[in-house]
C-alpha cells in the first residue's frame, strides 16, 4: 500500500515538472532558452517518472528493464 502512495507522489511530482517545463516554454521567447527548458524538464522529468514506475513495480525483471532504459536515456540525454 505505501509502495502505491509513493510511486504516485513521483508520478504527480513528475507531471508537475513536465507542466512548468510547458509553462517555461510558452514564459521564454529566445529559442536558446527554449530549449534549455526543455531539456531540463525532460530530464527531470523522465526520471522522476521511470523512479516511480519502477517503485510501483516493486523488485522484478520489468523494474530491472525500466533501470536500463533509464539508464541509457540518462546517458544519451543533452
């Protein structure tokens, strides 16, 4: 039951971030920080939402694929 509730604060916590991002975009008008913004929100925001994908799915071979992929996106992210 607590893995439910804090899976779902990461997600809302998550969808937050990706809701400044698109306030961001629209607040900016100069196209270097557009894309700042972007890439910031991106990131921040994937993460926190694969953190909480991978808490709701609780230790197994899906949560470990999750990782990998968060991973690799990490990495290959501006």
């Amino acid at each position: 039951m607590i893995r439910l509730y804090m899976s779902g604060f990461q997600i809302l916590a998550a969808l937050i971030f990706k809701a400044f991002g698109v306030a961001g975009i629209f607040r900016f008008k100069g196209f270097y920080a557009r894309i700042l913004i972007t890439a910031k929100v991106e990131t921040v925001g994937f993460l926190t939402m694969m953190a909480g994908v991978m808490v709701y799915g609780g230790f197994s071979w899906f949560t470990l694929k999750v990782l990998l992929i968060t991973l690799l996106v990490a990495f290959t992210n501006p």
